[in-house]
C-alpha cells in the first residue's frame, strides 16, 4: 500500500509539468496575438496629412459667430482737451483680420456737426470650411502576418495589398480635398484685402480728419448704429460698438437705445463721459488698448 501511494508522486509531478508547460505556450500565444495586432507603420504621406488635418483644424477651431462692428469718431473740436490720441488704419487691423477669419462687417461713423452721413463699410464674407468627414485619417491597415495555411497565402496577400491600395487612395483623396481647402483659403484672403484696399481712402478720410467740427450730434451716430444692428442678417451676429469721443452732445438728446446685446467700448481720456453716460459701456484711454479688448471679444 505504502508503495503504491510513493509511485503516484511522479505521476503528479509530471501533471504539473506538463500544465506548467501549456501555461507557457499560452503565454507565448498572446504575445504573438499581440504582435499580430500591430499596423502597418504611417506612410510619409499619411504623416503629412495627419500634420496638414490638426493645421486645418485649429484654423477652423478660430472662427467664431460673424461679427457687425461700427467704430464712431468724434471730429470735434472738443476732442481736443479730452486727450483721446488719433486712431490710424494699422490700429484697425487687428478688427480685420478677425473679421477675415469669421467673417462680418466693420462700419464706421464720422461724428461731426451733423452725423448723419452713411457708415462706411467693409464686409467680410465667411472664410470657406471643408467637411470634417476629410479631417480624419482612415483606419490603419493591420500588418500582415504568415499564419494560417500555406495554401491560403496568395489570398491573404491579394487581400491585403488590396487593403492598403484602399487605405493609400483615400489619404490621397483627403490630401487633394485639403489642398483645395487651402487654396480657397489663400483665395479668400487675397479677396479681403482686396476689399479692404477698395475702401481704405473712406476710412482714412474719417480717420485722418481733423478735430475741427463746431458741434457734436452723437446722437445722430448712436441712431446710425442703432439702425445697422438692427439690419435683418441671414446669420446671428455678435454686435460691438466702438465710440471714440468725449461724449459731450451739443443737442443734449436722449441717447438711442442700442440693442442690449450690443457691446458698447468707450475712448476717453476726461471725467465726464456726456450722453454716452447713460450707456452701459466698458470704458478705456487709448484706442489700441480699446481695440485689443474688442478683438479679444470677438
């Protein structure tokens, strides 16, 4: 009996063994599973467009709601003591080249003895976007491996190749969508400055006058502002107004009530703001600092 029990030790140990053994070759088994599951390394060219697609995107990323901008400048001659310094038409181009990137319209304002001349105005039509579908690399191909039976080796090999052909053709086909998307950029940003050098002599007419008018009728540029909000658009629109004056109205009118979505910034170098008082208004000494808190809005 004893004996009998003594030899059924070598027989468990070589159960052991043999389940020690099968423990391994799983383990060697998920290994290979896991190299099996590698892809095929990126193409020079998919690296480009994955470069070319976070470019694309981040640009996209920027635009924002359009934006109405009217800018009102005060010609009087009491400007003189409230010492607002001049705006010049690099000031503005920071506005502008917000506005290229989400489109809109900047509008400005003479306020003089009598503003009720037309704004002049510089529009900027919505950059062009390209469908986010084309923003996304395709699905990697897996690498091929040499499993399976030998006889079925050609096919595994046609198939692949074919996955890769289909993988490749469509990076080129996302290459060439954004190629375009670039140009049409490039294209629209040569029709903005176009556009912009059209109305420049208008601006800089407004800008560059002199502080010289006999009276101020803010009012009447308040209701030019108030009017051009109110234009029906085909979008919503964010709507800043940017009034560079010493507020001081020499017909003493109530001031006009301005959208209540409307942004109001005030340039001003004095204590008493005059009519624009009674206007909300985030309240500033120079007009590039004023500027750059706009486009910060924006």
């Amino acid at each position: 009996m004893w004996k009998a029990k003594s030899l059924q030790y070598p027989f468990i140990a070589l159960i052991f063994g043999i389940l020690s053994l099968y423990g391994c070759n799983n383990t060697n088994e998920s290994a290979t599973s896991a190299t099996r599951a590698e892809v095929t390394p990126l193409s020079e060219n998919a690296k480009q467009l994955e470069a070319e697609i976070a470019e694309v995107k981040l640009r996209q990323s920027k635009a924002t709601t359009p934006v109405k901008i009217v800018v009102a400048i005060d010609q009087s001659g009491s400007m003189q003591d409230a010492l607002v310094s001049y705006v010049t038409f690099a000031d503005l181009q920071p506005m502008s080249q917000k506005l290229e990137e989400s489109g809109g319209e900047i509008a400005l304002s003479a306020i003089c003895d009598r503003s009720n001349l037309p704004l002049v105005r510089l529009a900027f039509p919505e950059p062009p976007k390209i469908d986010e579908k084309l923003l996304t690399l395709p699905a990697p191909v897996p690498q091929l491996v040499d499993e399976g039976s030998p006889f079925e080796k050609e096919e595994r090999e046609k198939a692949h190749a074919a996955k890769l052909a289909s993988y490749n053709s469509q990076i080129e086909q996302n290459s060439r969508a954004i190629a375009a998307h670039k140009k049409q950029l490039q294209q629209h940003r040569q029709e903005s400055q176009k556009r912009l050098e059209a109305v420049k002599p208008d601006i800089e007419k407004i800008l560059k006058a002199p502080r010289d008018c006999q009276a101020t009728d803010i009012q009447s540029s308040l209701n030019r502002t108030k009017w051009y909000f109110e234009e029906s658009t085909p979008k919503p629109h964010k709507r800043f107004a940017l009034f560079i004056t010493d507020g001081l109205d020499s017909f003493s009118e109530a001031p006009a009530n301005l959208p209540a979505d409307a942004r109001v910034i005030l340039v001003h170098g004095s204590v008493n703001v005059g009519i624009l008082g009674k206007i909300k208004h985030d309240r500033f000494e120079s007009p590039k600092t004023a500027i750059a808190h706009l486009v910060g809005l924006m």
